[in-house]
C-alpha cells in the first residue's frame, strides 16, 4: 500500500470497511485525504498511517538513506558566515521538491570567528550541496 493514491472505494475494500465508514473516517479528520472534485483520494503513506502500517523495509520497497554532516569553517568574518549560509539556502530552496527532503541549519560564533554547518539530506544530495559549499569556499580564497 505504499506510494499509490487510492479512492474511498478501493480503501474500502482494502480495509474490509463500508464506503460510508471510510468517509466517516475522513469527514472527523481520522485519514487523510484530498478533495478532487467531488471524490476523495487517499495517499498511499495516509493509508498505511491509518491502518498502522509501518513504512518499507528492505526488500518490500525503496530504501531511504540519510547522512548528516557537519563542517566546521574557522577563521572567518560574520559577514563571509553569513554569505554562506544564504547561498546554502537560496541551493536547498532551489532545488524545491526534487528527491527527499533537506534540513540545513548554520551556527557562527563570533568570539572564535568560527562557522559550524549541519546537514541533513540523501547522501547524494549531501555531496552536491557540499560539493557546492567546497567551491564557494575555494572562490572566496
């Protein structure tokens, strides 16, 4: 059940349930659903939440990794820190929607002229934005 979108008819079927209790379920908020047109259609991780299901393991369907990174930037000016941290942004908003989600987040101490970056993404996303990262600190030397 993971990835598809079903309609209220097949989720009825699937869970051995009345129609009319599915759309119960939906109208007090119990599964998740969207509104298209006049039907409703149920995403396939809405359904496994519903029905507590747990997510794919190996072997029944894709699996996701993450890395986290963190780099350490010493000897820099708040304003170059800063220059950094938008330029990470404006990448991870860039890339909008595109593979799983990134989380990047960037703390600069003054007293120690010292940046510290975390990075939370699919290891291949990681290498690209690090990647990125390595050239903007490369140009800026």
């Amino acid at each position: 059940m993971h990835g598809n979108t079903y309609t209220v008819e097949e989720v009825a079927r699937r869970l051995k349930l009345h129609v009319k209790t599915v759309l119960r379920h939906i109208r007090e908020g119990r599964l998740r659903a969207s509104k298209i047109g006049k039907s409703y259609r149920i995403s396939g991780p809405d359904l496994n939440d519903f029905a507590g299901l747990a997510a794919p393991v190996a072997g029944q369907g894709e699996i996701v990794a993450r890395t986290t990174s963190i780099v350490e930037v010493p000897g820099i000016s708040a304003e170059f820190a800063s220059r950094i941290a938008t330029n990470l942004q404006a990448l991870l908003i860039s890339r909008g929607g595109h593979g799983q989600p990134m989380h990047l987040d960037t703390a600069y101490n003054p007293l120690e002229s010292h940046l510290k970056i975390i990075l939370v993404a699919s290891p291949r996303e990681a290498a690209s934005v690090l990647e990125a990262l390595d050239s903007f600190l490369g140009v800026a030397q």
